[in-house]
C-alpha cells in the first residue's frame, strides 16, 4: 500500500493543468450502452475509478482501448447486462449503467453499491425513477434487477436534487417511449455534458442546464465522440492550494463552474486574476476566515468542503462550514487535529478555529476529498507529514503528486 511523504512549508508557484472530470467522464462512459457501436471519449483522466468503469464493461461484453487520454468503446458485443458486487462495491458509479442496461435491453443486474467509507447515500431515487418508468425492480441477495419490455415515459419530482439519480434516470428515459419529465433535476455541469453527449447520439433532451428536463424518448441511438469537460474539483483544489500555499495558475478549465469558489476565495483576501480558461490564485496573508455552506450546483461544492476545513485552519479567525449535502462527511478533520488544527464539530457544522501553523504528522486518508485536505494541510506544515491510504486519492486526481511537484513541492510517493 502507498503513502506519500511531504516535506511542507514551501512556497508553491507556476501553473498546473487540470484533467478531465471523473464525475462527467463516468456516466458518459455508462451512456455508450445505449447504443451499438463505437464511441470515442477524449480528455479521459487515468484514475482508479475510470479503470474500475473499464472493467465493468468489459464484463458487459463491451470492447475497449484507452490511449493515452482517449477511450475508445465498441458495445456491439455486449451481452452481459449485469455488473457484479467485485466492482460495484469499489465505485458507486458503477450504479450508472443500471439505466442505460434497462432501457436498451429490457434487464439489468447490478450489484448495490459501496464506495467511498463515509456515510449512506441512498439509491432509493434512482429504484423509484425507474419504477416511474414502468420497470419491476426487485432486491435479492444484494442485487437489484430491473426488466421493462420497453419503459414508459412519466413524470418524475425528485424529492432531493440528485446527480446519480438524475443522470441515470436521463439514459433509461432517453429509449422510453413518450415523454419523460424530472422535476428537480440536479444542474451540474457533469449532467449537463451527458445531456449534451446523448443530444449528440440522437435523443431528445430540452431543458438541459435547468431543474426541469423534458425528454421525449427515440427509438434508436448512435454512437458519436466528445471530450470530457475539465474537473471542476481537481480545479477547486489547486485554487485552494494557491489560496493557501503560493500564487498557482489553474489552467484547462471552465471559469464559470467555479463562480462559487472564485467568489469565497475573493473574500479570504487572495490575489484572483482569469481568463477564458485559467484562474491565477495568490496567497495574501493574513487569510481571512471566510465561512462556507454547501449546496447543489451552482452553490458551494460539498467536494470541496474538505479542502476549505484545511484553508480555514490557516485563517486569522474563526469560520464556521456547513455541509448540507452530507451530514456525516467529516472524516478530515480528526486527522486535520493531528495536523494541530483546532476544529470542534457537531452534526454537520465545523468551527474551525484558526491557528498560525500546523505541524507534519502521520495521517490516514479516508476518502478522495478527505484525502486532498490532508494533502493541503501536509505541503502548508511544518516539518513531515505522511498520508497513508491514498488509494483513495487515486480514485479521483490524476497524478496529484506530480502535479504538486511542478508547483515546487517536495512530496515523494513511497510504499508503506
């Protein structure tokens, strides 16, 4: 098992390009099942969760090549609808293909899901999406399947807004016959790309971008190419980096996904500047305790919550954080006290108290968000600081150490 080993304290400096969304690449990659054919995928991050989706259809019976950043899938030989709990259990979104399996092939086996260790995220939505639709799902033995001889359009009112419920949603109602409405359909830019990439394919999407999707089902779909949109969290990241580390130029990615980051690192007191594809963020000191909620898109992300604990326990102050998107997605912040941050936590609320440094220490990673925060706090403290488990890290950032190396940081990966 790998660990990295920071040597913290160092000025970070220069610009770093960001990689293509994990959030957006995954279900585009589930999309694919929709249609027979061959489909090209560019701007595809090398991560853990993008080779578990891989070999998830390769056990459907899809063919498929990843070079360099470009995935390539030919579906006209799957005819295995089933994703097995080996896999599902390592990636939740492995979930995605549930829909698109149904709605072309009338079954669908999937395993429930696990993932990351923090926390229930229910699939409920996406079992009562589908049963809208007209599909007999049934539980047995920690599977779930689904048949419908073809689903039928419906409306549907999420009671909570959900992207891996919308977005599965969306694949099973595109080959639905009649029109599909969902009510409280999540606005992220990762659904709003694979809304787009099946308007490419040939369905019929209106409202995409909005809360309220209308989709009037096809009959058939085709296969077509598209490049992932940049990583909007990977970006929120190294923003945060610059804001607490240095002066870093984010660079590849989409300024308006991040208006809400730009606007609570604005008010920390860092030296913002952008253009049409980067954002420069400098360190000015002192940070100014800035406090933060988190909310669906386009409000503060929930996947950046973490990240900011870290920054705020640099501030000159106290800031309170709420996420309300996960109550219980707090797992940083012991560890973040073994950094010597000062955090008390109740329910869903951080008080973050904070100080003037931190010292290095060994941490344990326990999920990607969890796992970048710690990272944060590492190259800012004094002294070494080791992060085991970062498996978990590799399910979301691509080559995060390299990254963070050309920025001027000492931080070596090594085997526990």
């Amino acid at each position: 098992m790998d660990k990295l080993v920071i040597r913290g304290n160092r000025h970070l400096t220069g610009k770093v390009s960001i990689s293509g969304a994990k959030n957006a690449v995954l279900p585009i990659m589930a999309a694919t099942l929709l249609t027979d054919g061959v489909s090209h995928i560019k701007r595809v991050p090398r991560l853990r969760d993008t080779k578990t989706m891989i070999r998830l259809l390769d056990i459907i019976g899809a063919a498929t090549d990843l070079n360099d950043d470009i995935l390539t899938i030919d579906t006209t030989t799957v005819n295995n609808p089933e994703a097995p709990y080996d896999l599902v259990k390592t990636m939740r979104a492995s979930f995605y293909v549930l829909g698109p399996l149904v709605a072309k092939f009338g079954t669908a086996r999937v395993s429930q899901p696990g993932g990351c260790a923090w926390g229930p995220r229910p699939i409920d939505l996406h079992l009562k999406g589908l049963e809208k639709l007209g599909a007999e799902v049934t539980l047995a033995g920690g599977y779930i399947t689904a048949k419908a001889d073809r689903l039928q359009g419906n409306k549907i009112n999420f009671e909570i807004s959900s992207v891996g419920a919308t977005g599965n949603i969306v694949m099973a109602a595109v080959l639905a016959e009649g029109e599909t409405v969902i009510e409280n359909a999540a606005r992220e830019p990762e659904i709003v790309q694979l809304c787009q990439f099946l308007n490419l394919m040939g369905a019929e999407i209106n409202g995409v971008g909005t809360d309220v999707l209308t989709i009037n089902g096809v009959e058939e779909l085709s296969p077509r190419d598209i490049a992932v949109i940049p990583d909007r969290i990977e970006a929120g990241t190294f923003m945060i980096a610059g804001a607490m580390l240095g002066d870093i130029t984010v660079c590849d990615i989409i300024p308006e996904h991040l208006l809400a980051v730009i606007d609570r690192l604005e008010e920390t007191g860092a030296g913002i500047s952008q253009g049409d594809d980067w954002i420069r963020v400098k360190q000015l000191e002192p940070i100014k305790p800035v406090d933060v909620t988190t909310a669906v898109y386009p409000g503060f992300p929930t996947d950046l919550q973490a990240q900011w604990v870290a920054l705020m326990g640099l501030s000159d102050g106290t800031a309170v954080v709420t996420d309300t998107i996960y109550n219980d997605r707090f797992s940083h912040i012991p560890e973040l006290s073994r950094l010597g941050a000062k955090i008390k936590l109740e329910n869903n609320v951080a008080v973050i108290y904070g100080r003037d440094e931190l010292q290095g220490a060994p941490v344990m990673s326990t999920d990607i968000r969890a796992s970048a925060s710690l990272i944060l706090a590492g190259l800012a403290a004094q002294g070494v600081t080791e992060v085991s488990r970062i498996y978990h890290i590799d399910r979301g950032y691509e080559q995060i150490e390299e990254k963070f190396r050309q920025l001027g940081a000492v931080i070596d990966r090594r085997s526990e």
